[in-house]
C-alpha cells in the first residue's frame, strides 16, 4: 500500500487541478451564500477515507478516534470532532467519481468482465428497510438473494480497473454492458450471465469488441482458439479482485445510515485498490500458448 505522504500527494495533486474546474462549472442560483472555510481541505478529507479502505480497521469511528487522532495528530493538526467529519463526507463524493477515473488503467486488448452483489441490510431486515428504500433492489445471486445494489467491473490483464457502474440489484448484468466498454478495445471475457447473441453482435458493430463468453449446457458446443480458451480460463482473476475489494478494501457494508455515504464508502474502497501496488494478474497470451 502507498504510505501516508504518498498517497496524500497524489490526491492534493489531483485536488489542485480539478477543484478550480469544478467551482467554474458548478450552477449559480444568483443568491447569496455564506461559504465558510473547513479546517481540512478537500485532499486532507479524502486521504483521510481512503486511508481507512487501506488499514487493517473494520469500523471507521473507530479508526478516526484511535489511529487518526491520536497517532496522525502531526500530519493534520486541524483535525476536527468525527460527528463535524461525517458531515463533511457527502461533499467528496463528486470529487471522489473524478479521481477514480483518473486511477483507471489502459486497455490492452485483453478485459475481463464481472457484476457483483452490494447488500445494504440482511435479509431479514429487508421489509423495514427505509435508507435505500428508493435507490437499492431486490436481486438474486448464483447463492441466495439479497436487497443493495449490483457493482459491475471491468479489468485488464494487469488487474487495473477499466470501468465500473453500480446499478440496483434487479438490473441484468447485460444492460450495463455497452457503457462499460465504450472505450475499451479487443476481447472481453466474461461468465455464462453475459452471454447474448445480440449484445455480442452489437458490440462487435459499433466498436469491433468481441464478447466472448462459457456456453451453457444445453447449447450447441463451438470451435475455440486455443489462446482465447486458455484466457476464459483465467477469468476467475476478476473474482479474485472482487474478493479483496470486499474482504480488504471494504466496499461491502450493511448497516449504512446515509446513500450518499454509502457511495462515498464503496468509491474509496476501489480508489484504495487502484493503489494497491500488487494485484491479481494474468500472465501474457505468449506466455499462455503451449510451446511447439
């Protein structure tokens, strides 16, 4: 993981560049507004959360009272109460989207394409459930169903993210597919779900992707190559991804009080990732070809 320094230079550095463009661009209502200077600025804020998707703390009050104030005192000398802390998060939320985009990786022509499940309460709490009672679906997994949203990714053969899309839980993981991949190249790999005659020959028209995807049982069977039947078996790369964005960087949780925080958690959890030095990766397609 990036050291404190590290990290904060590089979101201050984003922040220096985006933040004046985003004040030009926001709308005026012509009335006057009281604009009160914070104590943090916007880079101290969002390295403070997202250092939290990299610490080994499961529970972020506690991380800000025990690790954050008592031990990064030096490093941010304004701190303020966790109550005033939490109120500032709704307003990075914005900032957060553009410096995610900025960490995504480069298209190398070889992507691997996943959705998985957000539960935002247990299932037993599904029917008195009001935070997200608008936002959030119902929705069913390969294991069980559940109330939250979907997260849908795209990633290259190095593990760096490409694109990702959060949608309730009730969208089919195929409708996202064309936005995902609007400027991507190549093959995509993905699982049984995608499979579609008509996504794979729209894709194909429009930006000259192939989708190529497992057949099911019933389904008559195809010739493969051999280099793409040996990388749709290294598709469980982006499961791998899934699984550390859920059980280190703590995407998942099921007790949130606020959507705007809820999404303030998961985009920190992708950003600590994209800053995650060693990921999950495949070895080239040359390197995957038996030799002569």
């Amino acid at each position: 993981m990036l050291s404190l320094e590290d990290l904060f230079c590089s979101v201050d550095d984003f922040c220096q560049i985006f933040e004046p463009r985003w004040e030009q661009q926001l709308l005026s209502h012509n009335l006057r507004k009281r604009k009160r200077s914070r104590t943090l600025c916007l880079s101290e804020i969002m390295t403070i959360v997202i250092s939290f998707h990299q610490s080994c703390y499961r529970n972020f009050k506690t991380y800000y009272l025990e690790k954050v104030q008592k031990h990064w005192q030096a490093y941010f000398p304004r701190l303020v109460s966790y109550n005033r802390f939490v109120e500032w998060l709704p307003s990075i939320l914005i900032p957060l989207c553009a410096y995610l985009r900025s960490r995504f990786g480069a298209c190398s022509g070889i992507s691997f394409m996943d959705s998985t499940s957000l539960r935002v309460c247990h299932n037993k709490r599904i029917h008195q459930h009001q935070v997200f009672q608008n936002l959030a679906a119902r929705g069913k997994t390969s294991v069980d169903w559940f109330f939250g949203f979907k997260l849908h990714l795209v990633v290259n053969d190095k593990g760096e993210l490409l694109n990702c899309q959060i949608t309730p839980g009730n969208i089919d993981d195929r409708k996202p597919v064309p936005k995902l991949l609007q400027q991507l190249f190549g093959k995509v790999f993905a699982d049984k779900g995608y499979i579609s005659l008509q996504l794979a020959k729209d894709l194909w028209k429009s930006a000259g992707i192939q989708l190529i995807t497992k057949l099911k049982r019933n389904m008559k069977q195809r010739l493969m190559p051999l280099g793409e039947r040996l990388l749709l078996r290294k598709r469980a790369v982006i499961e791998t991804i899934i699984d550390q964005l859920k059980n280190i960087s703590q995407i998942e949780h099921s007790r949130h009080r606020s959507p705007v925080n809820c999404f303030v958690n998961i985009l920190c959890g992708l950003i600590a990732y994209c800053h995650q030095p060693k990921k999950p990766s495949i070895a080239t397609i040359h390197n995957l070809l038996p030799s002569a």
